[in-house]
C-alpha cells in the first residue's frame, strides 16, 4: 500500500552551477503533475512531466527545480560603442567643470550595459545529473508514501480489528432483542385483538413487523465487506478508490442497523463503529 503523501529534496553541483530538485505529493483524486524549472530547462517541461508520471500513478506532485552559482566560465564582451560614448560623456563634463582628474577605465566598466556573458547553454553532462537527481528525489518520495502507506494499512487493520468486534457483539445482542421485540409484539396484538378469533391474521402481522426488525441480513453483508477489505489491503497498485467505496458500504449497512434497532446497547456499539469507519474513509482518500 502507498500513500500519495511525500516529500525529498536534494541538492547537486555540475561542473557549470549547483542544482536543487524538490517533489511534493499530495493527495489527490487523479495524478496532476506540475513543475516549476528555470528558463533554461523551460523546453525540457513535457519530457521531464513524463518521467514523473512514468513512476508515479496517483496523487498531486509539484517538481521545483533551482539553478545557482554558475560559474564565470561564460565567455564574457564588451560593448565598445557604449564604452566610447561614456567615456566622451564623462570627458566632456570634466572639461566643463575644469575637472583635471583622468577617467579610469576601471570606473567605465563598472557602468551598466558595458559587460555581459553570453547566454548559458546546458552541456549534455550537466543534463544527466539533472535527468539522474530527478530520478533519485522521484525514488525518495516514492520510499517515503510507502513508509507513510504501511503506517495507514496499520491504521486501517486495527480499525476493522474493532469493527469486527463490535460488529459481532451486535450480533450477539440482536438475537436477543429480536425475540423480545416479537414477543413483546405478540402480546401486544394478542391483547388488542382479543376475541376477533383470528390467530392466523395475528401471527402474519407478527412476522411481518418483526421481519422490518431483522438485522441479520445487514450483519451479513457487513462481515462479507470486512472480509473483502483486508483482501484489497493485501493487493498492490491503485485500491484506494475501491477501499474508499468499500468503506461507504460499510457506512450503508451499519446505518440500516442503527435504523431498524431501538436497543441502546446495539446504539452504542453503532457508534463505534461508524467513528471507526470515518477513520478509514478519512485514510483511503490518501491511499493511491
């Protein structure tokens, strides 16, 4: 079992610049993959969004990538036009002021617009560290929702653990409650309908309202959803939306149980189990 929940991050340096490549996961009903790169990985989105998707199959993934602290080794121009005009700028003020002091060359290049580096390009070494980190924080997120999704299935087994129980004190209690309830009923019409001669009428009336009474049914298919739950939890790839369905049956039945039962006992039990079974929808929604 894997959670969509996770995180790695990792920093690098190539021979041009140092890198940092970070993963988010949320959850999330589908897979959305979004990336934040640097301009110049800017063309390499859509390849980079596939090898993302390529490893992970569900949940919200954000994929930050930084590059910093290039090194100087860009091939650096000047631009002579605009060096000339500074420098015949800065003489021409110093003759109108009787400035005598000479223009150092040091002060001009200091000026805007003079220096630039070329435009960095990526060298194909650079790339495949990038390509490889990707690969690794992609590794440690997919480590970590496992780690997190084997501490859910922990969760979610001693949920059904209590379920099951209280779901057999229920049935131990309804038994009971059931014959009461008909005898009680029984009495009840027997008294009303005292001398009306037709015991056979009565007897049907009996069967039917203690029929509406009968939980049993419900019990059973509630047992054969908790049987069905810990076999999906046994298996690998996307359960998580047929563990969340699972669980709103498993909600259906116990609500048709508390519906048909008056007993306060059975009332209680209910309520634990529908608190147990919040727990598990609240956690499949975070199972891939």
């Amino acid at each position: 079992m894997e959670s969509m929940t996770g995180y790695a991050f990792l920093e690098k340096s190539t021979e041009q610049f140092s890198f940092s490549v970070e993963i988010k996961s949320l959850n999330s009903k589908y897979l959305e993959v979004f990336v934040n790169l640097p301009k110049i990985l800017r063309n390499d989105e859509n390849e980079i969004i596939k090898l993302v998707k390529s490893r992970i199959s569900r949940g919200k993934i954000e994929l930050t990538i930084d590059i910093y602290d290039w090194n100087n080794s860009r091939p650096l121009s000047l631009n002579r036009d605009m060096i000339g005009k500074y420098y015949a700028e800065i003489t021409g003020i110093q003759k109108e002021l009787g400035i005598v002091n000479s223009v150092s060359m040091d002060s001009i290049l200091g000026l805007e617009g003079i220096t630039t580096r070329e435009r960095s390009a990526l060298s194909k070494r650079s790339r495949k560290d990038i390509d490889q980190t990707i690969e690794t924080v992609i590794s440690r997120t997919i480590e970590m929702r496992k780690k997190e999704g084997a501490v859910t299935k922990k969760d979610i087994i001693s949920a059904l653990t209590d379920i099951s129980g209280d779901t057999a004190k229920i049935k131990g209690l309804s038994k009971k409650v059931y014959l009461e309830k008909r005898e009680n009923l029984r009495g009840r019409l027997e008294s009303i309908l005292k001398g009306v001669g037709d015991n056979t009428r009565i007897y049907s009336e009996i069967a039917l309202l203690t029929d509406k009474l009968d939980i049993n049914e419900e019990l059973v298919r509630l047992g054969d959803h908790l049987k069905k739950f810990k076999v999906l939890l046994k298996e690998s790839g996307q359960i998580g939306r047929k563990l969340d369905f699972l669980a709103q049956e498993l909600f259906r039945e116990i609500n048709t149980i508390a519906s048909k039962s008056s007993s306060s006992e059975i009332s209680h039990l209910v309520v634990n189990v529908k608190n147990n079974i919040d727990k598990i929808r609240e956690q499949c929604r975070n199972i891939v």
